[in-house]
C-alpha cells in the first residue's frame, strides 16, 4: 500500500497532518487538563489573595513599615536623640517635615525610628500568643476528657483577666524597663482566645477519615497530631494572629501612655503620644501628636485589613 505522507521532494502529506494535528489537540487538552487541576488549601487561598486589592495594599504597608524598622536609617538621616530645645514645637518645614517636639527633637525622625519599637513588641507578642496558645488549645481538643476539662478551666481563668487592667497591674510590680517585659505580659494575658480557636479547629480535624486511618494503620499520638491534625487546623490560628498582631501594637501604645509601657530613652510611638498629650501643647504644636498618632493608626489598620483578607481567603464559608 502506497504511504501517502510526503517525501523529501515536498509533496502533501494528509496523514501526517492529521497525526500532528490530533498530538497538538492531545498536547492542549493535557495543559488544559493540568492548569484546571484541583489546588489546595494553601494554594488557592495564595490564588485568592494574590487578587484581593485590600491584601495588595495592606501587605505593602506592612512591607513598608517593616523595613523602615529594620533599617530606619533608609529614610531618616538624624538621630531620633539629637535634640535642640532652641527649635521646641517648631512647626513643619522643608528641612523637617514634621517639625520639632518639646524638646526640640525632630518629629519625623522619631516617628520613622519608633516603628521598630511598636512593631518589635507586636510580633513578639504575637509569636508568643500563637504558640502558647496553640499548644494549649491544641492538646485539649486532641486528648479530650480530663486533660480538655483542666486545660479549657485554666483557659477560663485567664480569659477573665481584663487585658488593659491586667497588664496595667502586673507591668506596675516589675522594675525591669525595656521591650521584653511588655511581650512577655501581653503573651501571658493575651493567649486564649488563639487556644479556643486551635481547640475547636483540633476536634473538627480529628474526626477526619484521614485521621482514622492514620490511626488504624499505628501512627501515635505525636504523629497524628503533628502530621495529619494541625497542618489542617493551623489555618484559623494564622488569621486570629494576623489580626491581633494590629491589637497588640495598639496595646503596647496604650501602656506606654498610660506610663507603664515602654519609657523614655526608648522611642516609640506610644512615648511619643505620651509626651504630647498635654492639652496647651497640643493646641499650640498639634504635629507633636498627629504624626505619630497617624503612624500608630495606619500600622493598626494595615494588620487588621490583612487578617481581615486572610480570614477571606482560608474560610471556604466566605467564597
């Protein structure tokens, strides 16, 4: 039988046009096939955000302040020590754009100076939070029976301290000044609600198909609850932490206005706005206050709006 394809002398092939028509369509449909395939959690949850404007702005925010905290020298040329009382509550000008405070020290510069303070204390609190509280939560939900009812009581117990009050009092007995008695205070009362998430997202997790037979097949305790529980209960505590990361900033500032947070020499937003909250100075000199009141409320906002868009993109309820 004759071969109908071409040969050398350039003649038409029909039968090697189809063959290489049908490998193409067969090459389309299986790059179709592979891009239409079924992501994960984490993957289309990073789908879903890469395409959310509020987790865009908010993220680029947060990249923003955390490198002016690392390297605030980047953007700010002085000392946020050096200090003139000649020049007290001067107002803005094109050389110090935010003006002086009342003494004399320049107002940009400690407010660019005073995000690694704020933010410092945020995460480490928050780090502390999250881990405390997910080991708590995380135990009581997965052995159940009297270490859940011990566990969830002691929950209880710190849940009923007041945060603002019960830092207020304890931060008052301790002579140690500095960034880490403030983490370690709000790490301490602020833990859990992260514990009732983790608890509640554990005991969902456990009842699994997955689990059981991870179970059935020998896999201890350790493991089921580090390799087959948590990767699928982590996901809530992320976001609880992500939003409370904004609170905690928040928190730290309140204490250091109230005197019992962060002290001078530290510079940080909170002195800051302690320092400027006398009332005649603030109606003669307002800037000593906006700026770093205005520092305080973006930095608040920006982590909340990314909780807020994390939260969106891990809870299939909102999709």
């Amino acid at each position: 039988m004759p071969d109908r394809r071409s040969d050398r002398s350039g003649r038409s092939d029909p039968l090697g046009a189809q063959e290489r028509a049908s490998a193409d369509a067969l090459t389309v449909g299986t790059a179709e096939e592979v891009e239409g395939a079924p992501r994960g959690l984490w993957s289309d949850a990073w789908h879903d955000l890469r395409r959310n404007p509020i987790f865009v702005v908010s993220a680029l925010l947060i990249l923003f302040l955390v490198l002016i905290s690392l390297w605030p020298s980047l953007i700010a040329s002085r000392s946020p020590v050096h200090c003139e009382l000649g020049r007290s509550l001067e107002g803005p000008s094109a050389g110090h754009w935010f003006g002086f405070d009342t003494q004399g020290c320049d107002v940009y510069t400690r407010t660019v100076y005073g995000a690694r303070a704020s933010i410092a204390v945020g995460v480490c609190a928050t780090l502390g939070v999250a881990l405390l509280g997910a080991v708590v939560g995380s135990l009581a939900g997965f052995f159940g029976g009297f270490w859940d009812t011990l566990l969830s009581r002691v929950t209880d117990v710190f849940f009923g301290i007041p945060m603002v009050l019960g830092a207020i009092v304890f931060l008052s007995m301790i002579t140690l000044r500095g960034i880490w008695p403030v983490v370690l205070v709000i790490a301490a009362l602020g833990w859990p609600p992260i514990a009732r998430i983790a608890r509640g997202a554990v005991i969902t997790a456990k009842q699994n198909d997955y689990v059981q037979a991870a179970r059935a097949l020998g896999a201890g305790n350790t493991r089921l609850l580090l390799r087959h529980i948590m990767p699928n209960a982590i996901a809530p505590v992320i976001v609880m932490a992500t939003i409370v990361l904004g609170t905690f900033i928040a928190l730290e500032a309140t204490l250091s206005f109230l005197g019992v947070g962060l002290r001078p020499p530290t510079v940080s937003w909170g002195v800051d706005i302690s320092a400027a909250s006398d009332g005649m100075q603030f109606r003669n000199a307002p800037h000593i206050l906006l700026y770093p009141a205005a520092a305080l409320s973006v930095a608040v906002l920006a982590f909340i709006m990314l909780g807020d868009a994390v939260r969106d993109a891990l809870d299939p309820r909102l999709r």
